[in-house]
C-alpha cells in the first residue's frame, strides 16, 4: 500500500515536472537582435547588376540556440528595391550570443543611380530590410517576419567597403 501511495506521488510529480518543461520550452523565441555588418566587399561588378557580400551580426537574446534554416529579404534603398538576398542553408545560432550570418546579394544599379542626386543631396541612404526568416528549435520551425529601417551614412558606409 505504501509502494502505491509511493509510485502515485513520484508519478504526480513526474507529470508537473514534465508539464513544467514542455510549457517552459514551448515558449516563443525572441528575435535576433540586428548589431551591425562587416566585410562589406563587392564580389563582382556588372554595368547592370553587381554581387555584394557581407557578414551580419546579430545576437540571440534567448537561453537555448536556434538554426537559421532560410531567409527571403528585399532590401530597399530610398523606398526602392535595390537588393535582394536568399540564405537556404542551416546555420547553428549559440545562446545568448553573438554570430554573424554571411550574406551575399545581387544590387540593382539601375535602382541606385536612380537616387544618386538624392543620396548625394543628403549625405545619408533610407534602408529597409522586408521579408521573412525561419527558424528552427528542438525540431520546431518558425517563421519570423523582417521589418526592417535605418538610415546610413555614405561616408561611413563608403569607408566600409573592401
């Protein structure tokens, strides 16, 4: 009798401990916190279109790692399409820290130059970042939505490039 009393405590703990830890994981990621890039360089230049690439830093604000499985974004200069860029490979993302994402993208130069004078003009570029990232954890993948702006400065943008 004291067995069974026994086995049916050890099994309601069990049970809490275990309701405990699918609720604790379930919880919704946080977002990579967008920090900065690095290594800008120009891989190849075209009259029509180039291919740029760069590392992107981010940091993972959340306690367990993450997996970049694939990510879809236009990134807009001045409110114009200037780039497009598409990551289809896993990528390990520690916990509560920084990594970087290397990227590589075609520019439409065409877009650009059609916003030369204004980009001229002000000394500083209206970037946005649009679409989607997705990831993964503990075998649950997730899409995160990209919504991106800042403005830059040319020069510092300018002095960047490799």
């Amino acid at each position: 009798m004291f067995a069974l009393l026994l086995l049916h405590c050890s099994m309601n703990r069990l049970v809490a401990l275990l309701t405990l830890f699918f609720v604790s994981s379930c919880s919704k990621p946080q977002e990579p916190e967008y920090r900065g890039f690095n290594n800008l360089r120009v891989e190849h230049a075209g009259a029509k279109e180039s291919v740029v690439s760069a590392n992107i830093k981010f940091y993972n604000p959340n306690n367990f790692p993450l997996q970049l499985k694939k990510a879809d974004v236009f990134f807009l200069l001045n409110d114009k399409q200037a780039a497009h860029c598409n990551i289809d490979s896993t990528i390990n993302i520690p916990k509560l820290d920084s990594f970087y994402v290397p990227v590589s993208f075609k520019v439409s130069f065409g877009n650009i130059l059609n916003n030369a004078f204004q980009l001229l003009l002000n000394g500083k570029a209206k970037i946005n970042a649009e679409g989607f990232v997705k990831f993964k954890r503990a075998g649950v993948a997730f899409k995160v939505p990209v919504h991106y702006e800042a403005y830059q400065d040319l020069d510092s943008l300018f002095q960047s490039i490799q």
